[in-house]
C-alpha cells in the first residue's frame, strides 16, 4: 500500500429533516450567502426549508448558477459577496452549485484575476477560503464530501478543475428526500458519475490495498443494485438513501487512499461538456469504455477482477473475462438510458479528436492517466475510439 495522508473535516447530517439542524452548525453572527441553480429548491420545498431553519441568521441570497457552473454567473456573485461583506456561504443544490460555491469560496480571498485560481498550480489551502457549506440536492459528484471543484468559462470552452484542502464543506445535509422531485435523467447521471468516480481510482492496477479494494467494489454492487430502484416513479426512502451515500463516498477520498488512480476519464470528458454541452455523467460513459479498451494491456488484470468480484464471471482466461468486463459496463449504462457513443450526441463529432490532442498539447498535458503516460496523441485515439 503506497503511503498517504487522510483529513476530512466535513461533518454529514445525513437523514430525513435534518435540514431543520443548520442553524446549530453556523455562527450566529454570520453574513450568510445562500447560493441556489435554477429554481428546484422553489419547486420542491428545500428553499422554504432553508429559510425557515435560518430564519434568526442574517441571510443572503443568490440564485441562478447554472449547470456546469458558469464562470461569468459566479463573478457577478463574488462582486455580492464582497460589497455586502458576507462571511459565510451555503450551497443548496446539486454539484454545479456546491462547485461554484468552492470557487466563490477560494477567490473571496484571493486578489488576483479570479480565473487564475483555475490555472495556478498551487491549491487553496487551509484558512485561504471564505468558510462554507452545503445542502445536497442531487447525489452525483460527492462535491458535499470533497475539496474539488470544476467551473466552465463558456467564450473560450473551458472546462476545468481545482481544490485544496482550505475546500472541504464545513459541514453538509444529507437528506434522501430531496431525491424525490429529481428527474430520471438526473438520477441516471447521478449513477453514472458517482460509478465511473469509483472506476477512476480502481479501474488501474491491481494494488496491496485490499480493503480500499473491496470498498470500491461494495460501491460498484450497491450502485448497480440500487439503480433499478431509484429509476422507478415509486419513491423508495431507504433506496434513496444508499444512493445518496454511495454517491459521496465514491469520491470522499476515502477508496483513492494508498492506491493509484486514474482519471483521464474525466479530463476528456470535461472537454465534451466544454464543446457540446453534454452532462458531466453522459461524457463519461462515452469516454470510458474506448479508455479501458486502448489501455487493455496495462488495465486487463484489474478488469478481470471487476468482472469475477463485481459481476460475478467466473468463465475465461483474464483477457476473455477483462472484455466481459467492458461490455457489463456499457450494459450498466444503457440500463439507465445513457448512451455510450459521442455520436449519439451530437452530429459534429468529426473533428473532436483534433480538439482535445490540441487543447491537452496547448495546456502542457502530456502524461495523463495512473502512469503519467498517456500522452494528447493518445487521447486523440481515445477519442476517436468513442464516435
Ligand atoms: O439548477 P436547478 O434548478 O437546481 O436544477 C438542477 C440542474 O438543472 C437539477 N436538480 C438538482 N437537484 C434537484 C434538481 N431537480 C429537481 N430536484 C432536485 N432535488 O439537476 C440539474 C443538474 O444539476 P447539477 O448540479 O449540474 O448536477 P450534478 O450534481 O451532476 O453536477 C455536475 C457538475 O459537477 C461537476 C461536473 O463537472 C459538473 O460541472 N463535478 C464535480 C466534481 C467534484 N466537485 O468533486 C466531480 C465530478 O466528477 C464532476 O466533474
Ligand atoms: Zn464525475
């Protein structure tokens, strides 16, 4: 097992009406900015929740953050933040929302060109950020348990990430019940993203770190049995439930220690969403399967262990089980209606290969992926792979 380091400091309340608690955990003489997306929290009783738990705190708000959280809608926030003196912030939504708040979080303090936050190399540490935290809306992202966050800049198509340690939510609401006015298509994205987190600190090598191991494999099952669950119009609160947890801790930075980890899944997916406005969770399923296949040689010993721990193959040499492995995986996501062909978004995809070989190039990303050498070139075949 490789040596690591593990600090989590964001306390979860995790259940049925626990939004009602919040106005224990922040200070009572706190300048609070509430920052909400497009409007759910109106439709489905959460905002009302909010203010009535707030109603004794000197409470802010400000709505409107969009989906993959857009750079130009946050500024317009930082400016709020600064010429009313806010000292605290409170996401309630989904991951755009919560990933904006980090943002917001993190260039609060910083004087600079608030971009720039997104292109330093250095992470916002501890103290450096504006105190926040968060009410989950949609389990998906694990951005209410993690210090990362990704923010879009629509006039020049980017898509990309930071965090730092100064990033953890002070605390988060956990509650099932908001997944009742959620869309079937954002469930499934949900699903998606938060399996395809487990994929990229798993889907490497195999490791000495058996119980981060099975962890992720516990995930894996409990998201694939879970689904058809939650996919139903019937609401299930014990359902709900394991699929809001299972979301967070595929990406709390728990199964990624002592391990290596992956993630250029991500990296091109981010640029899909960034070119054609595709959801985070859909990029991914089209991404990962030609990933895992181009890197079959480095992969196939771990996807072999997917296959025989998670579904249970058991027929095969590691390669005829590594290939099973792959296509259980497309499987999965078309159960949930995700398609797993960039095709199958989009008519212009001829020349997005060039794209991203060109803006990883341009970016200086010359060795992605758990080894470090995965190079533009490669991705460009990667991509080309997903049409
Ligand atoms: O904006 P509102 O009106 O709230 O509607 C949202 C939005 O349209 C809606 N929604 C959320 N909760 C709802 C609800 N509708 C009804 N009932 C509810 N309870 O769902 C839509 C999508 O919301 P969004 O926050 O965009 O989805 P998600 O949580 O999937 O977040 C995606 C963003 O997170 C980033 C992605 O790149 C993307 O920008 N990620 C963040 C990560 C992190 N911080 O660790 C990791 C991920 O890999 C990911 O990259
Ligand atoms: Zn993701």
């Amino acid at each position: 097992m490789l040596n690591f380091e593990l600090k989590n400091p964001t306390k979860i309340l995790f259940g049925k009406g626990e939004i009602s608690k919040i106005s224990k955990e922040i200070p009572q003489d706190a300048k609070i900015l509430m920052i909400y997306g497009g409007g759910s929290i109106k439709n489905n009783g959460v905002y009302d929740q909010v203010k009535d738990a707030l109603k004794e705190h000197n409470l802010h708000e400000f709505g409107g953050v969009p989906a993959n959280p857009e750079y130009e809608v946050l500024v317009k926030a930082l400016q709020f933040i600064r010429e009313n003196k806010i000292t605290y912030l409170l996401a309630v939504g989904g991951g755009s929302v919560i990933d904006g708040v980090k943002f917001l979080s993190a260039a609060a303090k910083y004087e600079g060109e608030p971009w720039d936050i997104l292109k330093r190399p250095v992470r916002t540490l501890e103290g450096e950020a504006l105190p926040f935290a968060t009410i989950l809306t949609l389990p998906a992202t694990g951005s209410e348990m993690n210090s990362g966050y990704v923010i879009s800049r629509r006039e020049t198509n980017e898509k990309l990430s930071s965090g730092g340690p100064g990033l953890f939510p002070q605390f988060s609401v956990l509650d099932p019940e908001v997944i009742r006015s959620i869309p079937k298509r954002q469930i499934a994205n949900g699903i998606a993203d938060a399996y395809t987190h487990v994929l990229e600190q798993y889907m490497t090598a195999p490791s000495s770190a058996d119980l981060q191991e099975r962890i992720a494999e516990s995930i894996l099952i409990s998201l694939q049995e879970t689904a058809p669950k939650v996919m139903t119009e019937n609401f299930d609160y014990d359902a709900a439930g394991n699929f809001m947890w299972c979301c967070t801790m595929a990406l709390n930075g728990l199964i990624q220690k002592g391990v290596i980890t992956d993630w250029a899944v991500h990296a091109m997916g981010h640029e899909l969403t960034a070119y054609y406005g595709i959801d985070h969770a859909r990029t991914l399923a089209v991404i990962a399967p030609s990933h895992y296949r181009y890197n079959f040689d480095t992969k196939k010993e771990k996807l072999a262990q997917y296959a025989e721990r998670v579904w249970k193959i058991t027929d095969g040499n590691t390669e005829e089980k590594a290939e099973a492995a792959i296509r259980k995986m497309e499987e999965f996501f078309h159960s949930l209606e995700i398609q797993t062909k960039l095709s199958d978004y989009t008519e212009d995809y001829q020349k997005t290969a060039e794209r991203v070989e060109k803006a990883f190039t341009e970016r200086n990303w010359l060795g992605l992926g758990e080894h470090k050498n995965l190079t533009p070139q490669d991705a460009y075949k990667i991509v080309e792979m997903s049409y």
